[in-house]
C-alpha cells in the first residue's frame, strides 16, 4: 500500500512540477532528480510485481489494483470516522464566534461499525529511536533497513520492504512444514505398504 500512496503523490508531484517548471521557479537539477525517483518507483514496482508471481502465478496483475482499493477505503474510513469530530469542532468554532448553530433538519444516523469489527485509522509511522526508521525485527531486516538508510530512502519503503521479507519468511517457514509434512506421509504410505 505504501508503493499506491507513493505512486499517487508522484502523480500529484508531477503535475505540480512540471507547472513550476514552466513558470522558471524550478531548475533542471530538480527535475532530474525527480526523474531518478520515478525511475526508482518503477524498479520498486517490478520488484513488488515479480515478488507478488513469486506466491502464485497472477498475482503480479492483482496486486497494485488491490492495494488501490485498500487505500481508497482506508481514505474513505479516515472521512468517514472523522465526520463526528469535524461537526464538533465547527459546532464549537461557531460557538466561540457567537453565531447560531444550525440544526439538523435530518436526524443524522449514527456511525456503525458493524460487530466483531476493529476500527484501525492508519496513522504515519512513527520513527525509530536510533536511526529515524522503524526498528528491524531480524539480521535480514536490520540489513534491509541499512541499505534504505545508506540510499537514502524514505521510511515507508523500509516499512514494505519489512513487510515483504515478513512474508518471505514465514512462506519459507510454510514451505518447509509442508515438506516436512510430505515426508511423513510418504513414510506412513511405505509403512502401510
């Protein structure tokens, strides 16, 4: 989900860009370097795609549509959540200014969360004590999170780098329970033979 967020405000970035560029407030150097980061993306993306083939044959096409649709809906619980606290605050702003406020002609719904359901609003990660990232859980993520940091990448790439060798690891782990699993099948079919 971190690549969509990223692929999104590169999409606004350049729009914003290329009008400044126009007008002579940016340089080339600016350009340039943004170039070197779309071309980063990119590479991030064919990783992310040729990983996600690597779980079953397909899932490269699915997996940036999904992450959309999950980032869409994290927005929209976001808006949605936030409705409440929004009608407070303006209720009080036109308190404070002595102005009348207006009621509902509608008698507004309450929010329901259906049961069973955890509300969980993504809030930007928070960084690490020692390098300004988040914390490796292992050798293969501490080495993860040093490249990220020498290359001087942002955080949410070290996030879904983590993640991606999170589920490395425990597909591997999966992998060999399943073949230890085969292994004693085949040795109860040889019994029973």
């Amino acid at each position: 989900m971190a690549d969509v967020k990223r692929i999104i405000r590169m999409r606004d970035d350049k729009q914003a860009m290329a009008a400044l560029v126009q007008k002579g407030s940016l340089g080339d150097e600016t350009v340039a370097r943004f170039a070197l980061a779309e071309k980063e993306l990119e590479a991030e993306l064919l990783d992310v795609i040729s990983e996600a083939n690597t779980f079953r044959e397909g899932w490269g096409q699915l997996i940036f549509p999904t992450a959309g649709e999950m980032v869409a809906h994290l927005k929209h619980k976001e808006v949605y959540y936030g409705v409440a606290t929004q009608r407070d605050d303006e209720k009080l702003k036109l308190q404070e200014a002595g102005k009348p406020v207006p009621q509902s002609r509608v008698p507004l719904p309450p929010l329901v969360t259906p049961p069973g359901t955890q509300i969980q609003v993504q809030m930007p990660a928070q960084p690490g004590p020692a390098n300004g990232h988040a914390a490796p859980a292992n050798a293969e993520q501490a080495e993860i999170a040093a490249a990220a940091q020498a290359a001087g990448l942002p955080p949410g790439f070290l996030q879904a780098a983590q993640q991606a060798a999170a589920m490395k690891q425990q597909q591997q782990q999966k992998l060999q329970q399943a073949g230890q699993a085969g292994k004693k099948q085949v040795t109860v079919e040889e019994e029973e033979e």
